[in-house]
C-alpha cells in the first residue's frame, strides 16, 4: 500500500481515508482491496452515481436505448460526450492491462462481500453534461465537440508509466490547468462542483469510519470542500429557467417575424425578397451541418426544408428533424452496439457507427443552422434599411 494515495481527515470524531486511484490502474484495484481489509470502514464511497452503477453491473442495458427517444429529449450531445469518454477510458485500460473502473468494482464487491455500507457519493452524469451543455455559447459549444472527437490524439501521446503519474498529481495538475484554460466553465462543472457534492456525501455517509475510492483529480478539491457547508440541491439539477428567460426565447422568433411582416407591409418585392434570403441561409446553413456528417440525402433535405421555420420556435431543431429522418432510413444496427466504443475511437469511426452518427448529425445539424439564423438575421435587417 503507497501512503502517498492516501488522505487521513478527523472531522467532528469520523475517521475519513480518502484513496487516490486512477480508473484505468490495476494497481489501485489491488490497493482498494488492501485499505478496505487493513480499515475495515463502516462505510465506502465510490466516485458514482446511479446510473452509472447500473451501467457497470449491465453494461450492456444502454444498447436496449431507443435513439429516436434520446433524440425526442435533446440528450445527443449528453450521449455522444459520454460514449467518448468512456471509451477513451476503456483504451487506456486496455493498454494497462486492466479495465475501466476495476478500483470501483473492487470496492462494490469489498461492500457486499463485508456488509460494508456502499455509497455512490457522485452527482448524476446526466445533470453533469447538462449543466456544461447550458452554460456554453455556439462557439464554445463547437470547441467542445471537436476537443472530444480528437481524444484519440490525446490518447496516442500516454505511455503506460504515464497512467501511474496520474496519482502523483503533478501530471493530473498540469492537465488540469490546460483544461481551466482552454474550457474553464467545463473544468467548474466536471471538478469543482462534483468535488462539492463529493465532499457532502463522503461526510455524512454513515458509520465512524469511511473509506472514499476516488479519482486523484477530486481529492485536493475534496480536502479543501469537506468542512464546508455544501447547497447540494442547487448543483444536483440543471438550473431552471425563470419565466422571464423563458420568455426571452420567445424575443428573437417575434422579432424576425415582426420584420418580414413589416417588410411585406412596405413593399411587395422586398418582402420576397426576405423570407427568400431567409430560407436559403437558415436551410443551406443547417444542410450544410447535416452533410459534414455526411447525412443520407434525405437528412439533409429534412434538414434543409425545416430549419427555416425552426427559427420561429424554440422548441424545435433542425437536427431533430434531420437526426430522426436518419434513424429511420439508417436504423443502428446491433452490430453498431457492439462496436461503438471502438467505433469512437476516431471521426472516422464515428461516422461509420450508426448510433454515434445519428447523435452527430443532430448535434452538428443544430449548430450550424444556429448559424443561420445569425447570418439570416443580420441580412434580413441589412435588406430592410437598404
């Protein structure tokens, strides 16, 4: 056992051992085993939430999922940034010779096996993508998807001795200040808030003694979070929307709308002259998105065809459209299932896989045809004063 992986705390007489691990180490799996013997805690934490728990006692329950219904409740990027990471997790395993997430199916076994309390102190990853899906502009929005699609590059420069440094911390900390700089609202959300809901949990889980198995990037945040007191509730959701924001969606379609009516009422031709503008930006925009993709030529016209009039509703997408039109003429297959890890191992994969195509298509299909509706905009206003 390396002293070095763990943290000894004595808050408010509970003894807290806090174990650094790299999910991809066979060697924390083994130090699991060993703390969790030596310590004998009334209780053990491990860095997941439900979903993920079920994930690892079936992992094979997510390829039952309806895509058409992932789709249906804007959960494409949710699904695609969680495949690719967990796949690039899985990589690395393999590379190791270990698995994804030994440290923590040791720890579940130790639990049963002992009768030891077993809690999953981690906040739903749902609401985790969620949140750093909402709080991000397009722009920021279409960094993130490429850095996920390059991981594979990311992955390529680890050496196997590379893994092992992740638990020192001088390694994991330098990742983690790139990743402050280039997405500072991403590193808030997946380590500062987690490392709150985290700390609130490995403290009033229950018994004198707690054991918590956690990745090494939680346990400084962790230490510092521990004694202070956490708003759970307020991290634990997707920040709702007061009626007033609700109502500001609402602006942008009104106002466009008001435009072209204000367009016609001024002059026949120039009215035409609009919504003509508009639907060849706003439709060749989203197109444009869903043929990147490369999107069945149907895809591409559904996308094509509904963008415009997605614009004047909030509740609508292109890439919804263009994602369910795809669905249907390209139904993922079982073979798509069973290879998608593999699969998003590259855009090229990507691309080839059906399930992670589709959640693409949606993704991209939308971005771009948000870029529409700014350029249609602006030449909509331009035509107006001219």
């Amino acid at each position: 056992m390396n002293e070095d992986h763990i943290t000894r705390l004595n808050i408010d007489g509970k003894e807290i051992i806090l174990l650094e691990t790299a999910h991809v180490s066979a060697e924390s799996a083994e130090e699991v085993r060993q703390l969790v013997e030596e310590e004998a805690p009334n209780s053990i934490c491990i860095e997941l939430d439900e979903a993920r728990y079920q994930s690892m006692n079936n992992p094979k329950k997510w390829e039952d999922t309806d895509i058409v219904e992932i789709i249906k409740k804007k959960q494409a990027f949710l699904l695609l940034a969680n495949l690719i990471l967990a796949a690039y997790q899985k990589r690395m395993a393999q590379k190791m010779g270990s698995e994804v997430g030994k440290e923590m199916s040791t720890a579940i076994a130790l639990a049963k096996e002992k009768d030891i309390k077993l809690v999953l102190a981690d906040r739903s990853v749902q609401t985790t993508f969620k949140r750093i899906w909402a709080k991000h502009s397009l722009k920021e929005k279409a960094k993130i998807i490429a850095a996920l699609l390059s991981t594979d590059e990311a992955e390529d420069s680890l050496e196997a001795e590379d893994i092992e440094k992740l638990k020192s911390g001088d390694m994991l900390d330098e990742a983690l200040k790139e990743i402050s700089k280039e997405f500072p609202i991403v590193y808030e959300v997946l380590v500062e808030e987690r490392n709150k809901i985290l700390a609130y949990n490995i403290r009033n889980a229950p018994g004198p003694k707690v054991v918590a198995v956690l990745g090494a990037a939680h346990v400084p945040g962790i230490k510092e979070e521990i004694t202070k007191v956490q708003d759970v509730s307020a991290l634990s959701k997707v920040p709702e929307k007061s009626a007033k924001d609700k109502w500001k969606k609402w602006i942008l379609p009104a106002v466009l709308l008001l435009i072209l009516i204000f367009s016609f009422v001024k002059n026949l031709s120039t009215g035409l002259a609009q919504i003509k503008s508009w639907f060849l930006l706003k439709g060749i925009c989203a197109a444009i998105g869903s043929a990147l993709c490369l999107a069945h030529p149907l895809s591409i016209i559904a996308a094509f065809l509904t963008a415009p009039f997605t614009a004047f509703s909030p509740l609508l997408a292109a890439g919804f459209f263009a994602g369910i039109t795809e669905a249907q003429i390209r139904k993922p297959k079982v073979s798509d299932f069973n290879s998608v890890y593999e699969d998003v191992s590259s855009l090229k994969g990507v691309l080839k896989n059906r399930v992670t195509k589709i959640l693409l298509i949606v993704i991209v299909t939308n971005l771009f045809s948000s870029i529409g509706t700014l350029l249609g905009g602006i030449d909509i206003i331009k035509r107006l004063f001219s």
